[in-house]
C-alpha cells in the first residue's frame, strides 16, 4: 500500500547547525513529493515540493531532491535558525488514491 | 484576503452537543478537505470534496458529517460528540487531489 516514514523526533539542534530529517516512501508511480511545516499555534504550509526524479525542491535554505532510486525526499538545511522551531511533514502526492499521505511528523527544536 | 479561513478557531463544548466548524477558501479549487490532528501532531484525513462531490470518506464515525453548499465553502458537522473528538480540525483546499493543499489555521475543539 501507500505509506511514508519520517525520521522520528523531537531533533534538538544548535543554532547553524546542519539538518536533515529523513522521509522514504512506499508508492505506485511517481508521486509528487511534499515538504509541509507547521508553526506553533498555526496550520500546515508548503515548504518546498518536487514533482519528478531527480528535481529539488528548495525554499527558506532548505532543500530535498526526489530520489527515484531509493523512493526518498530528505529534507536539508545548512544552517538552521531558532525561527526554524516547527513540525515538519513530508507528504507524497498518491495519484491513485487522489490525496496527499502525511507522515507522523518531526518535530524540530533550535536553541540559541 | 485570508486564502483558506475557518470558524470558530476555538471550540469548548461538552459532551453530548452537536456542533459545526465552516471552512471557506477564496483560491478558486475545486477539492477540499478536513483533517484531524491529534495531541501527538498526527494528522489524518478525514474527508475530501472535489467539485462538491464527496471523493474520500476515511472511516470516520457517521457522528461525522460534511456538507458543501458550493465549491468555496466545506463545513463540518459532528453529532453527539465525544471525549475523543478533541483534537484540532483542519480545512485545506488544492486545485486537484494531489496538488499543492493550502490549510487553514484550524479550530481547536475541546469536549469536556
């Protein structure tokens, strides 16, 4: 069936440290590929998104390439600030089943 | 020009009541949808409306009743609710099932 694993949190980082979460996929076809964050107190927003192999995704420093070969999207930032303080989802888009499939989401801290 | 606004953002009720949230999106899509996020962030769909048609029903207990008066507006009605229904409800909204989905700031119930 369709399914996505994220990497599990909470991640605690430093500021400017380097992040990646981890997201693979079980999915007929390609999907398109999501990157969402939530802000506390806020809903969902896309953060980036790719719709075929090979194509990155970027936005806010934070990048993810759609790995075709080894059905992955990990997302990356260089150096990651307190305002990046969220909870991350990684979503692909499920042609066949006509809706996005949500991981458990990562909850991301940065202290100062 | 909020893109997707729902109402009321928050929602203290006890148990037993019948309650509605009504969600509108002014981006001009045709598929919309509600999910229910839990304590621990999981975010699980509930429904999904393309053209006013219903697409996606996610087992979710019949107490649970969506209505689409046009293509902007998706309310949600929930009959005799429940200690577990308290979670946060969200509407989102995309030009087709697997595109980009827009949310909205979501409406915090709380059954006592």
């Amino acid at each position: 069936g369709n399914s996505v694993t994220q990497m599990e949190g909470p991640v605690t980082l430093s500021e400017e440290a380097f992040l990646t979460i981890n997201c693979t996929y079980t999915a007929t076809g390609y999907p398109s590929l999501f990157w969402y964050v939530q802000y506390p107190g806020e809903g969902l927003q896309l953060l980036l998104k790719a719709t075929k192999a090979d194509d990155k995704g970027s936005n806010k420093g934070f990048e993810a390439t759609y790995r075709k070969e080894t059905t992955s999207f990990h997302l990356e930032k260089g150096s990651v600030q307190v305002s990046d303080s969220a909870v991350y989802f990684c979503a692909p888009g499920i042609q066949g089943a006509q809706k996005l499939v949500f991981g458990q989401g990562t909850r991301l801290t940065i202290n100062p | 020009d909020t893109a997707v606004s729902q109402t009321p953002k928050y929602l203290v009720t006890q148990m037993g009541n019948d309650k509605s949230i009504k969600c509108e999106q002014n981006l001009g899509h045709d598929t919309m949808y509600w999910y229910k996020q839990d304590s621990k962030k999981f975010l699980k769909i509930m429904f999904s409306y393309n053209n006013k048609e219903l697409i996606i029903n996610e087992t979710v207990p019949n107490r649970f009743s969506p209505k689409s008066p046009d293509k902007a507006h998706l309310n949600l009605h929930i009959n005799s609710l429940e200690l577990g229904d308290s979670a946060v409800y969200f509407c989102a909204s995309s030009q087709g099932p697997v595109e980009t989905q827009y949310f909205g700031p979501g409406t915090r119930l709380l059954v006592l």
